[in-house]
C-alpha cells in the first residue's frame, strides 16, 4: 500500500528562534508529527486487513482513528512551509487583496486569526481557509484535528494551538506564542496554496447567490 511518511523539516531545528525554540520544534516534528504518520499507517493497514477477513464491525474505531491521525499528519506538513526563518510582514500581490476584499484589511485579518485560536475549546487549530464554492477567504477553528471543520475549506495557514506547539516556552502564555508566530509567517508559501486552492471547482456554482440574489454562475469578484 501507499504509506504516509514524516517529511523533512525545509530549515534547521534551531532556525525559528528567537520565535520557537529548537527543542520545541525537534519534538514537535519528530515525536508529535511522527506519531500521526504511524498511526495512519497503522490505521490504513487495520482497514485492509478488515476487508481482506469481511470483518466490518470495528470499521468506526478504524475511520477515527484514520481521520485523526491524517488530518494531524496534514496540518503539520502545511504548518512546518507556513513559517520561515525570513518570514513575517506581510503578504503582496492577489493574496493580499483577497485578504483585504474579504476580511476588510489585513489588521482585521490578523486580530480574527488570533482570536479564532485562542478561543479554542480544548486542542486544535486555527486555519486560513479559501471556500471553492463562494471563493472567499475564511478562518476557521479545528478542534483536534478534523472535527468541525468546514467540509471542502482549503486550509492556506494554519495554527497550532496544541500545547504541546508552544508550553516548553511559553508556558500558560499562549497569546504570546500567537503573536510571536506573525515573525514567522512565509508568505510565498500561503501564496503558493492559494494559487492552487483557487483553481478547485466542485462544481456547485448553484450553492451560493450573488449579491443580486440570483444563483451565482462564477467566482465572485
């Protein structure tokens, strides 16, 4: 079968300091990601082996766990190319009037990112997402995660607000941890996935309405 594997991290361990530390971001990578990719492999090879017996009565622990450990597997492949050691300002171009077109400006952009972090419940995520349907940007929480996300949002930049992404050196100051993760941001890469996110049509132009309120048939402007 096809097997998920870790990828390497694209800098040095210690290349994110003073904003992350390399301790943290060693086992973070290693520990944290590493466990996703094996349970999802573990979790793919339980689902063969169940079909290959006709055995389908432990197929919900099996999508779970699937669903859990691949989604932490992705989110974490997009968070290491999100930050960069030369990161941080802000972006340009298309992306940058999309920010500003959907979110008014880029300041109200970035206090809605940290807001969307820090008011999650539990372990999970905060997301940058574009929506194929209405092609507007959004943030979004994921809790865990996979749970409560909004079905075919295209996650740009993502946030991990697990504690194990920031408590060796913030402590109980995540805000902080939030705010020191604007230094780091690589823009050329949410750029990249958004120039890819936007070309994914679903093919249901008859989901959304125009701002006449007849059934829109493009991408807004």
């Amino acid at each position: 079968m096809t097997k998920y594997t870790l990828p390497a991290l694209p800098y040095e361990t210690g290349a994110l300091e003073p904003h992350i530390s390399a301790e943290i971001m060693e086992l973070h990578h290693d520990k944290h990601h590493g466990t996703y990719v094996e349970g999802a492999n573990r979790a793919i090879e339980a689902l063969i082996a169940a079909r290959a017996k006709d055995d389908f009565t432990g197929v919900a622990t099996l999508e779970r766990a699937l669903a859990f450990n691949v989604s932490g597997h992705i989110l974490h492949s997009i968070f290491w190319r999100n930050l960069s050691p030369g990161g941080g300002g802000r972006p340009k171009g298309e992306l940058a009037r999309a920010i500003e077109r959907d979110f008014g400006s880029f300041n109200a952009f970035q206090k809605q990112m940290i807001q969307t972090a820090s008011t999650i419940m539990g372990s999970g995520w905060a997301a940058l997402v574009l929506d194929p349907i209405s092609h507007r940007l959004g943030t979004t929480q994921i809790h865990d995660h996979q749970s409560e996300v909004t079905q075919a949002g295209v996650p740009l930049l993502v946030l991990d607000a697990w504690e194990h992404a920031y408590y060796l050196q913030y402590r109980t100051k995540k805000a902080d941890y939030f705010t020191a993760l604007w230094n780091l941001w690589n823009w050329e890469d949410v750029r990249e996935r958004f120039a890819r996110a936007s070309e994914v049509d679903l093919g249901l132009d008859n989901a959304i309405l125009g701002e006449a309120g007849e059934p829109a048939t493009a991408a807004p402007a």
